[in-house]
C-alpha cells in the first residue's frame, strides 16, 4: 500500500505542463517498459509435440552453442559489477530505473507456488476488489511455500516475511512433514488433495527461487529442478484452459530449453514477459502460459515426471535429448533470448556509465520517464485505493491475530559490500567473520548485570482460545537454522561457530568455561526478588493476611548457592532439573525432542504440585522452537509474571526461566491439553505411530499452539528479547574461550 501511494503521489506531480518537456523519445522510453514481451508462435502444421515419454529423462543434457554465447555474454557484463558495493549499486539502479514508482465475474480458483511473502495473491486480491470488470468474482486460493516457521529450513532459501502467512494460515499448505517442500514427491501429492474441494484450478503462479549471489553466473542451471518442480506441479494440478505464470531467469540451458518447449506443447500460447516493475538489468522473466489443453496430452510424461520428481528432476538427465526438439522451436527461442540478453546488456552497460558520474540533465530525464511511467502505469491498469477492510490479511480470521508479526525482525539475510569483498570475507575465519559483523561489539562486550529483569509477561492471559490447539508432527530436527522468535542473523553466526569451533578443536560446549570477567546472576538476588514478589502476590489473592509461599527451584541447592530452605516468608523446594539427553556441541538449542519432553516434564510437575501464589525457577537452553514457544506461552496463561534471567547464576546449566504467582484454575484447562502432549512425545521417541507400528523414521512434535496464538501479544518480544540474550552469551563464552 505504501509503494502503490508513492507512485500516486510521484505520477500527480507530473502536469499537464511538464508533458511538453516530455519529447518523443523519453515518452517511447517509458511507453517501452510495458511492451517487454516475447511470444512462441506454433507453426501449424502440428510439429511441436512431445516426444515419447519413453525417451525422456533417459539422455545427457546438451548445450546450445549460441545460448552458450549469449549466456558467456551476459556474464562478462555482470561480472563488471563484481567490486561493486552492493548497497550503494542497489541505490543507484533504483535512480535508474525508470519504473522504480511505478478477471471476468464468476468463479476463480488459484494455487500459488512457492509464494512467500505473497506477492501474486495480494496483486489479485487488490485487481479482483478494484476493477469493475471483477466485481462480481468468486475467488477461492491455496498457497504453498516453504514454511518460514519449521526451525530446520535454511535462511538461503526461506523468505521470513510471514505478515500476509500469519494472518491467512489456513489457506497455506505445508504438508505433513510441516516443511512447505514442493520439490518433494510426497508433498506434491497431498497438495493436490488439498486444492481437491476447488472445481476446478484455474490458475497456477509460481515464484520460486533461493539465494544465489555467492554464484550468480550459474543461477539458472541452480534453479532449473525447482523450476521442473514448479511446472509439473502445475501441470498436475491445472484444470484444461487454465493458466500458469512461472517466474524464470535466463533460458540458455538445456534445461530451459526442454520446460519450454514441454510448455509450449502443453499451451496454446507462451508468452515470456519481463514485467515494467522488474528491474531492467535482472535476469527475471516470467512465463505466462495460456489456456491449458488438459492433462491427457501430456498424462504419459506427466507420470514419468511425478515417478522422478525431487531435487535432482531433470538436473543430470535431459527431459529431451536435442534431437528431438524442432529446429523451428529452437530459432524462436534463440530469437526470445537475443531480445532479452540485448535489454539486460544495455541497461547494466548503461547503470555502469551513469554509475560514474550522472549530470543534472540525465537525472532531470529519468525523473521525468519515472513520472511518465508511475503515471502511465496507474492509467494503464487502473490501480485504485484499496480500502483495509478489504486487504487479505483484515484479521476476519482471528480479531486478536491483526498486529500478528508487526514490529519484529523478518530476519532475511542481507548481502552487503561488492561480490569480491563477499567472496574474500567468506575466506576468513568465523571468528574473523563475527569481529566484522553488525553485532560484534554486543557480542565481545562483558556483561555487567543479568538481562531480563525488564522483560515481563503479565499474565494470566485470559482471552486465549485452547480449544482450538492441534498437535503437529514432522520430521525430527537435527538442527536449528530459522526461528521466528530469534534473531536470523544471530542465529546463524551461532551455528557457524559451534561448527567451525567443533571442527577446528573438538570443542564441547559442557567443557566451555564460564568468562571471569562477566557479571553472573546472582543466586540470593534472584531468588530475594521472586521472594518479594510472591509475597505481594499472595497479599493480595488473601486480603493482605500473611501466607507462606512456596517456590519450586529446578537445580540442586548446592547449585544455586543455598544452603536454607527458606527465603523470607517463601519456602524453596528443589527438584532435579531438566536434564539435556542427546545434546552435543553441534546442536546446543532446545530442538532436541529428549530435551523437549524432560523440559515439559518439568513443567507438568510444576503445575501438579504448585499452590496459589506460588513461584518456580526453571533453567532452559533457549526458545527458538515452537514447542517451546509454546510451553513460554502455556507459563505466561499460569502464571501473573513470566521472566528471565542471563547469563544465569554460576554453574546453573541455561539461562533461568522466573514463574511468580501461579494461577491454578487458569492451569488447570491447559493440564489435561499438556498431557496428551508429553504422551505424544514418549511415544515418537520410542519410534511408534499412533497405532502402536513402528513409523519407520525419526518424528518429533512441531508445535502443539497455533502460529496465530504464539505470534500475537507480547510473546514474540519476550522470545526475541531472550534468546538474543542466549545466542550472545553463548558466542561471548565461544570466542573467550
């Protein structure tokens, strides 16, 4: 919304005057940035057809040499950029950029791929409630993409913006393992069950792609099985005369040539389009395939494709061999690939020259074609104001779910500095690394007081709705590298180090000396503070006579330093704390389901035996899981106050979760719900299913609170706030150690 009012005010401030200083040339410029596209056209004697799917994916792959040339080409250009700083080049093209600012009525079902953030569901939403011409549709969508809250999907490759996924949950797909993997087989397959109560699919969008900038001129050899994915997925799912987009790059591999040509055979027209709003000099394309001939044309090879599907599809096998590809194809498609190589040559030619210096006069020009632009593009699709009661995410769904994700970090990676000081800082050391990082000073900085006594959940939280909790079971986690309740960046220098650190010198994080020069919490504090408080708690819930409380503590006394069992009014109760079976220095988070389950044991002990007003001290690894995001929040319904302390008094193994007066009706809805969890859990740790069979592999519980319910409220500060605590005592003791 904000970008759309930005071009609204950009293309206003073009008058009617100001179009004189507008010549021929700049107006055909700016008109050109909409008309970037190319078409195959059949020939009509019936020549492009697919081959016998008894020859497919059974040859080598085969390069086109004059693809190859452009391809060769295009990368000497690119490589010109390669000692530029990234940010300053992205700020510059943007200057350059000439449009940097800038369905019929009935029943519409859509299946979007790979579509985090969502940008082609929220184009649609925003087309179908604004034209006339749509006004009157019945539109129904389902989205897949890789599930930017199951922890073991990698940063490169997840998009953590999740403020449209948030709030539209139930209309995404991430199937049974819970990843969101549409390269895998079995994923596939139960998404078209989940599209099945759709009459019939109209139209497929898929805009899948991963980080390749540490090899940019191999993108589309990299992306190419993702790309098959994507169109077999399409091809099964699509009803006949329906319609798929599919975002490629450049098209001069076998690979490329091959899902053309299979599209091509498929559709009754191909069109490759770069839209006004992509950038010029990017190597982006779209392929819009219309009207489908239906799935009897190609169920042979469609089924072959299925039986092969997966990461590897068509990546050492050619679809096709070349043989069989007509040479009236190939011409077509070396012609669609000049016009493209040529655009893409000429504007980083051109960012380059204006890179070096740009006068007054070439930027007055291109500020003009970008209000032509921002203006023509309004008029041309007529964007209109979309009134919020009308966006997507409009918490119609869940009224308390609408602040969902605002206000935290969407922990995408950022590429910063030029290509060749990217490439010389990955040569370095972690420790070389982290020292250049945004956040080396926090990280190498001593601590002088413990964290965690500003940050509070005030509880009980009353209005939360357990009725609606599920279990979700996926495969076990054998490492961490997302967390919507972490810091991505933080995260991911932690992993590196215990990694490298492992590698290099055998460290354990048991044998990890504690820093001399930091400030530890301190045991008669903590526990004096818990002491004041459950004395006010419990004044008040009696009428201000004096009660003896309790205080449940995880750990030995001779672990936390007491040697009483008393502090003030308050009695101390030690337990065995929770013990951390399977962890090694290379995991080191709280993922582990052995830990999970001895971590809920701890807390379903804690709410069987607690009395009103009561308090307990629980040490914990971290909370980057959403299992035990879940059990936080299940405290933060239990208990009126919810804290913590790091680093965590000397010897304490994890920082110390601080619970103050226990609220036993409020427990008692959750004990039954948190039961059949710990239940569930014994049991896939002794690798059965629910029917009492062996499941044949390792799975663990996921999440047992819904997203909508962990995202909302102050949880997600709180988790944010102390596992970035975690993550940089843990990389302080690393490096001083």
């Amino acid at each position: 919304m904000s970008r759309g009012h930005g071009m609204r005010k950009r293309a206003g401030r073009l008058q009617q005057s100001d179009m004189v200083a507008l010549d021929s040339e700049m107006l055909t410029e700016a008109g050109e940035l909409f008309n970037k596209v190319k078409a195959y056209a059949k020939p009509s004697g019936g020549e492009w057809c697919l081959p016998d799917p008894n020859d497919a994916l059974r040859h080598p792959p085969q390069e086109h040499p004059r693809l190859q040339a452009m391809k060769r080409s295009l990368n000497a250009v690119k490589n010109q950029l390669s000692d530029k700083d990234l940010e300053v080049w992205h700020q510059h093209t943007n200057s350059t950029n000439r449009a940097e600012e800038a369905l019929e009525s009935g029943e519409l079902n859509t299946v979007h791929l790979c579509e985090a953030p969502g940008a082609f569901i929220s184009a649609l939403n925003h087309y179908i409630k604004t034209s006339e011409h749509t006004r009157y549709c019945d539109w129904s969508w389902a989205a897949n993409t890789l599930n930017p809250y199951h922890e073991a999907n990698g940063g490169n490759t997840t998009i953590a913006d999740d403020r449209l996924i948030a709030n539209t949950l139930p209309w995404w797909f991430f199937g049974s393992d819970n990843t969101g993997n549409i390269m895998s087989q079995k994923h596939l397959l139960e998404l078209q069950g989940f599209v099945g109560n759709m009459h019939r699919v109209d139209v497929v969008t898929a805009d899948g792609s991963f980080d390749c900038q540490e090899n940019p001129d191999e993108q589309e050899a990299l992306v190419a099985p993702l790309h098959y994915c994507e169109a077999t997925a399409a091809l099964l799912l699509l009803s006949p005369g329906g319609s798929l987009v599919l975002k490629m790059f450049t098209l001069y591999e076998h690979s490329s040539v091959c899902l053309l040509y299979l599209l091509n055979c498929c559709f009754r027209s191909v069109n490759v389009f770069k839209p006004a709003t992509s950038k010029a000099g990017n190597s982006e394309v779209y392929i819009v395939c219309l009207h489908y001939e239906s799935k009897t044309v190609v169920r042979s090879l469609l089924s072959k494709l299925i039986r092969n599907y997966g990461p590897r599809l068509a990546e050492s096998e050619a679809l096709f061999p070349n043989s069989f590809i007509p040479s009236s194809f190939l011409e077509q498609h070396e012609q669609v690939c000049t016009y493209f190589h040529m655009l893409q040559v000429e504007t980083i030619k051109e960012n380059l020259r204006l890179f070096e210096g740009m006068s007054d006069d070439q930027r007055q020009r291109l500020d003009y074609i970008r209000d032509y632009a921002a203006q023509e593009y309004l008029q041309r699709f007529q964007v209109s104001h979309l009134p919020r009661t009308r966006w997507l995410s409009r918490n119609t769904v869940n009224p308390a779910c609408c602040s969902v994700s605002a206000g935290r970090p969407l922990g995408q990676k950022k590429q910063m500095g030029s290509f060749n000081e990217r490439r010389a800082l990955k040569s370095l050391s972690w420790r070389q690394r982290l020292e250049r990082c945004c956040h080396a000073t926090w990280v190498t900085t001593h601590s002088t007081e413990a964290f965690g006594t500003d940050c509070v959940l005030q509880g009980p939280l009353t209005d939360c709705h357990t009725t609606s909790w599920y279990i979700v079971v996926g495969e076990a986690l054998s490492v961490i590298k997302n967390s919507p309740f972490c810091d991505g960046d933080l995260l991911n220098q932690l992993n590196e180090a215990l990694v490298q650190t492992a590698e290099g010198s055998g460290l354990i994080w048991d044998h990890v000396p504690p820093c001399n020069s930091c400030q530890v919490g301190c045991c008669a504090s903590i526990l004096s503070e818990v002491a004041l408080l459950s004395n006010l708690t419990t004044s008040s819930l009696h009428r201000g006579s004096k009660t003896q409380s309790q205080c449940l503590v995880f750990g030995s006394g001779s672990v936390w330093g007491v040697s009483e069992d008393q502090v003030g009014d308050m009695v101390l109760k030690f337990s065995e704390q929770p013990s951390f079976p399977g962890i090694n220095h290379l995991t080191l988070h709280d993922g582990e389901p052995l830990y999970q389950q001895e971590l809920l044991r701890c807390v379903l002990f804690s709410l069987q035996n607690l009395n009103t007003g009561d308090s307990f001290l629980l040490p914990l690894l971290s909370a980057v899981t959403r299992v035990t995001a879940g059990i936080i929040f299940s405290l933060h319904l239990s208990f009126r106050s919810v804290t913590f302390r790091c680093p965590p008094p000397s010897h304490a193994v994890g920082t110390v979760l601080v619970c103050v007066g226990f609220c036993p009706e409020a427990a008692a809805t959750l004990l039954p719900l948190l039961i059949d969890l710990h239940c569930r859990m014994v049991q896939l740790a002794s690798g059965k299913d629910l029917g009492g069979q062996s499941s044949g592999c390792q799975k663990q519980v996921l999440q047992f609170v819904p997203m909508e319910e962990l995202l909302r409220g102050g949880l997600t500060a709180f988790l944010l706030s102390m596992n970035s605590e975690i993550v940089r005592q843990k990389l302080h003791l690393i490096i001083q150690s």
